[in-house]
C-alpha cells in the first residue's frame, strides 16, 4: 500500500512537471504532436481493454482516426482563428465510413456488428472526448488555452487527492462497490472540497483574468463543483470498462498508475464540459 503510493507520488510530480514545463515552456508546433501522442496511447489502451474481453475492433483504423481527428481539429482551429468548423463533422462523417468499408471485404468475422461498434465506440471515447484538449487549446488563444488546461488538470487531480484521503479517514458508505469498492460518498464530499479551493485558489492567483476570458467567483465555484462530479463519473466509467474487461490497469505504462488511460479518466468527460461553459459563460 505504502510502496504503490509513493509510486503514485513520484510518477505524479512528474507528469505535473511535464505539465507545467509543457504549459509554459513548450513551442507551439509541439503542442499537436504532444496532443496526438496521448490520444494514440489513450486510443491504442482502450482498443486493449476491448481485446481482453474478447470483443473485436479495428484498432488501427481507430487509432488513426484519432489522431486524424485531433490534427484537423487544431489545423483548423488555428486557420479559422478559434471559429467553429465543420471540417470536424466531415471528418466523424469518413471516419463512420471507413470502420464499414473496412468491415466489407472480412469473410471470415463472425461478429460484425460487434467490430463495428466497439470501433466507433473507442474512438467516440478516447479520441472524440479527448479532442476537447484540442479546442481548449484552439479555441481562444495560446496564453488562454494552455491555462485553461493546467486550471482544468489541476482542479480535477486535486480533487483526486482530496477523495483519496478522506475517504481513507472517514469513508464508511459506499459509492457504488459493484464498479469501484474503493469510492465513498465521504470521498466524494472531499473531492468536491479540493476542487472548489483549488478553483478558487487559481482564481485568485490569477486575478480572474485568463487572457481574454473572465473567471469571475461564482465561475470558480460552479466549476469547481462540476468538474469534480464529472471527474468522478469518468473514472467510475473506466473502472466499468476495466472490470468488464478483467483487468486492473489499462496498462503499466506509469509507474504506481497504470496506463495513459488511467490517468486520463478523469478528465475525459471534464475537458467537453469545461469548453462548453467557457463557450457559453466566459467568453
């Protein structure tokens, strides 16, 4: 117990300074070849979950199309200067086709459907929610981007932490013990506090201006609380996948943490939300 926490630890300093080093510190072109790296890994992870449960896929054409997705997304982002584009559509549009065009010439798949969905599946999930990166990103500004991520990383991770030891001090209730034992609704009540002081704490060391953007107190509190309940919820999602699948990590990538996977989790389903009320209420 004690050695897989300071594996975690260790492992989570340093990605935090990789986060921080890439925030502040690493040129612009980089970004999509660093956002393409994570979602190959996350894509090609899940892909592996589907295939220790005996459920087939198309993990090459889905990997691709992830990463297809997320350089049309910053391309043209970048080119339109943060201004929606359908060019992402069009893309959902022949990445459908493609998976049915590669289903077509297989004579011997028993399971078509099967292979069908859990393509498209894979790549909704891990590469569909995982472009939202993307358009934080693009969307508004670099200076604005890059720190609307680390506000979002941070937030969400912290309140891991906050989960993690209240509810190994007070956790009594289960969550919901069919899909992860471990989770307590004293930890989520600890979750939501780390996030709402961390929102908070970032609001006020940055004074509420982020670029362009505005967070005014109650931004920070409603994201403070909403980013937290989704990141439980995408973690719950994972652990789903990964007991369906009879494994314990997506992989062993990360020392103490699992997979690339693992650690995105959390912020899959957080990163569309947090786009969505920047696009509606701060911008």
């Amino acid at each position: 117990m004690q050695q897989t926490l300071r594996q975690r630890l260790q492992s989570g300093f340093l990605i935090g300074g990789a986060l921080i080093a890439g925030v502040f510190w690493l040129p612009t072109p980089w970004v999509v070849v660093a956002l393409m790296a994570v979602c190959g890994l996350a894509l090609w992870e899940f892909y592996g979950l589907l295939s220790a449960a005996n459920i087939p896929a198309f993990r090459y054409v889905g990997v691709f199309s992830g990463l297809a997705l997320v350089a049309t997304t910053w391309f043209s982002l970048r080119a339109s200067g943060g201004a929606p584009s359908d060019l992402e559509w069009i893309l959902l549009f022949l990445v459908t086709c493609a998976v049915f065009l590669r289903q077509f010439p297989q004579k011997n798949n028993p399971r078509p459907l099967e292979t069908v969905a859990s393509t498209l599946f894979g790549f909704m999930y891990a590469g569909y929610l995982f472009n939202f990166f993307t358009k934080l990103l693009t969307a508004w500004g670099d200076a604005e981007g890059r720190l609307l991520v680390l506000y979002l990383v941070l937030v969400v991770k912290f309140s891991d932490v906050g989960a993690y030891f209240v509810g190994c001090s007070f956790g009594r209730h289960k969550l919901f013990p069919r899909i992860s034992p471990a989770k307590s609704w004293e930890g989520l009540c600890g979750a939501i506090l780390a996030g709402v002081v961390v929102s908070l704490l970032f609001r006020t060391i940055s004074g509420g201006q982020l670029g362009m953007l505005t967070m005014h107190v109650w931004d920070a509190l409603i994201l403070g609380v909403l980013l937290v309940v989704l990141g439980i919820f995408g973690d719950l999602t994972e652990s789903l996948f990964k007991r369906a699948a009879g494994v314990k990590d997506s992989s062993r990538m990360i020392l103490g943490m699992g997979g690339v996977l693992d650690v995105l989790d959390s912020l899959l389903f957080t990163a569309p939300a947090l786009y969505t009320y920047v696009r509606l209420f701060m911008k």
